[in-house]
C-alpha cells in the first residue's frame, strides 16, 4: 500500500508511540527513581523508557532506552501491555509496555535518576508515578504468554488521571 493511502490526516487522533520497561528479578521490579531535577515525575518511581524514535519498531526503541538508561543489553522483553492517552488535544500518547527478567549484566544509573530494586510486595510504600499504582501490580501477574493488556487513560474535568483497562 504506498504511504498515501495510509489514512494519515491531520483531522484524526494521533499519538505519539513510547516505551515503558519493568525488568523483574524474583520478586523484585527495578524501578527508576526521578532525579530531583527532572521536569517530569522528580522524586517518583517510573520504570524505564522514553519515546520512539523515528525509524525504529516499539521493541527496538525499547531496548534502546533500556541501554540509555540502565546499561542493560540482550535482555528478552515481551509485550504486557498497551494504553492510549487522550489529554484533549489532537495527539496522544500510546504507550508500548515491556516486561523481562534480569538475569545479566552491570546496571548503570544516568542522569534522569537512580535505578532500585524494589521488593513487589513493598511497592505500596513507595512515591510511584500516578497510573503505576493501578496499573503495576496488573503488569507483574501476568505471565510470560498472558496476552497483554489494554488501558486507556484520560483526564477528568478536575484535570485528575482516569485509569480504565479495556
């Protein structure tokens, strides 16, 4: 199909594709911890990731930020999950989520903050990013083979994260 019939028009929703990783290891998730600097979620647990860049599929984006920002190569990641954000304007988010288990390697923390390992069971006690609280501990019961989940998250009139899984 040549690139003009795509459907691409500037009348549609669009999103923007990123990448969100959670390497587990046993019972342990590791979690980046915002440097106190950063724009976006200082001092809140995220897991790794960033946006896709032109040219690269979800997964390879995928790994590449899990190079950038924990040193971390060869690792076997699988989708768990997907979700949409709506924030009202005519482009989104579409988060692509990964999960893998850590079983090598040296891991380096970067600027944007500092990598921990977290006990799963102890994560309530922890400033995590808003839609983790919801969406985390759906991410980590599943299992390798699990199909993977769908969210869709919008704002309220409040301006207040809604969370819902399709």
């Amino acid at each position: 199909m040549p690139r003009e019939e795509q459907g691409v028009t500037n009348d549609r929703f669009m999103v923007i594709p990123r990448s969100l990783i959670f390497i587990t290891q046993g019972n342990q998730v590791l979690l980046l911890k915002g440097s106190t600097s950063k724009r976006l979620w200082a001092n809140q647990y995220n897991g790794i990731g960033g946006h896709v860049e032109r040219g690269e599929g979800v997964k390879a984006g995928a790994h590449r930020e899990l190079m950038e920002e924990a040193g971390l190569t060869g690792l076997e990641l699988w989708l768990c999950a997907t979700a949409v954000i709506d924030v009202g304007q005519t482009t989104g988010i579409c988060i692509f989520m990964f999960r893998g288990e850590y079983r090598q390697g040296t891991i380096v923390n970067n600027d944007e903050g500092t990598l921990e390992w977290i006990d799963q069971s102890k994560l309530k006690g922890y400033p995590l990013v808003e839609d983790l609280q919801v969406i985390l501990p759906q991410l980590l019961a599943l299992q390798r083979g699990d199909p993977p989940l769908s969210f869709h998250y919008s704002y309220d009139l409040q301006n207040r994260l809604q969370v819902k899984r399709d």
